[in-house]
C-alpha cells in the first residue's frame, strides 16, 4: 500500500489539453515539475478535450514518465482503468464519478485515493468510508475551469469542512494568488489549481506561492 503525505497537496497542479487551447500539455506540465509542483493530476474530460481515447492513453503513459522522473506523485481523474494501464500514483474520484468503494476495492492496496466533497453531508459521509487519503474541497471560489462545479463555498464553508474532515483537505475552485494565505488559515493543507498556472506568465513565482503558504501538515 502506498503511504499518504499530506505535504504532496501543498501545490497540486491538475491540467488537461481542454484548459490549454493554445499550448503544449507536456511543456506545461514540464514547467510546472521543474518549479516545483508537489502533485499533478490528469484530469482530461469534456467537449473542450483535444484528446481520442488513444491519445489520451500515449498522453498519460508519457506524463507518468515525466513525473515519475521529478518524483512527483502522478493522480488520473475518475478514470481507474486509466491509471492501472499506466501505474499511477492515484486516482481522484468525484462525487457522480465511479462508485467509491468499488475504486476502493479495485485499487485501493496499490493506489492513492483523493475524493471530491463540497458539502458537510459529503464529508460526513465520506469519513466513515475506509481507503480514502484526501478531500478535495470546492469550490472555494467561482470556477470557469468546470462548468459542472458544486455551489461556491467561500472561505468560512471551506473551514467549516476543514474541521469536520477526518482527512487532509485540498482547497479548489477559482483560487487566485492572494487568496492562498487565507485559505491556508483555514487549515487545509494546500491548493488545487487549474487556471491559476495554465493562465500564468510566471510559473515558478506562482509555484513558490503555493509552497510558502504555509499550510497545515496534520
């Protein structure tokens, strides 16, 4: 079973060919691995998608490589079969994704798993499940990056979440830079981003934002 650190949700990149109309996946997410990204999540779905299923297949076979070779844990969005083809580090899984204990039960010994809960009744629920390492709470801010995002939840909702997880909490949804210090106070323990890096002109300034939060690392 591989072991949790909840210092790998400090500056966690998610990205797909749909939030880069007009740039390189692979020297995106090269940028990001050399400044120093903790986690990266595949996360490739929707009309906006660039990429066949084949393509998708060849796409994270050579990202795995890319973050394998950083050290960087490698996560595939609600696609199990997916990360079992190319031996990812884990999977994340949304609340209307794969049935959760059926992820469990097929990769759970081999994978890490992060689940997506925006409200008290997710997370309450999700406590008594056995198997999962992390939440993934949002949307913390308006989002433009998932048309299908969950009602905005605000600082105050992200920290009533915070308190109740029994799990360490990565924030997401329309965080901006400024933003980070105040939802590190909530006591979550880092950030998920989209925008705020694929929309970036400095990568590396951003990157060295997330990992100076200072978050919590209970």
């Amino acid at each position: 079973m591989k072991t949790f650190n909840p210092a790998i949700l400090q500056a966690y990149f998610i990205c797909g060919s749909q939030d880069l109309p007009h740039s390189n996946l692979f020297q995106v997410v090269q940028t990001a691995l050399d400044a120093g990204i903790t986690a990266y999540q595949f996360r490739d779905k929707g009309p906006n998608s660039h990429l066949s299923p084949p393509q998708k297949l060849a796409a994270a076979k050579q990202l795995r490589q890319m973050c394998a070779q950083a050290g960087v844990p490698f996560f595939i969005d609600d696609d199990v079969q997916l990360a079992q083809k190319v031996q990812a580090d884990g999977v994340h899984i949304g609340q209307n994704d794969q049935n959760i204990h059926q992820v469990i039960q097929e990769v759970g010994s081999q994978m890490l798993i992060g689940y997506s809960c925006s409200n008290m009744a997710e997370v309450q629920a999700a406590n008594q499940i056995k198997g999962i390492n992390y939440y993934g709470c949002g949307p913390v801010f308006t989002t433009s990056s998932k048309p299908d995002a969950s009602p905005v939840i605000g600082l105050s909702g992200l920290k009533k979440l915070v308190q109740a997880a029994q799990r360490p909490v990565v924030a997401i949804g329309g965080i901006k830079a400024s933003d980070l210090p105040a939802i590190a106070q909530t006591q979550a323990s880092g950030a998920a981003v989209i925008s705020l890096l694929t929309q970036s002109n400095d990568r590396f300034a951003i990157i060295q934002q997330l990992l100076q939060a200072g978050w919590s690392t209970d």
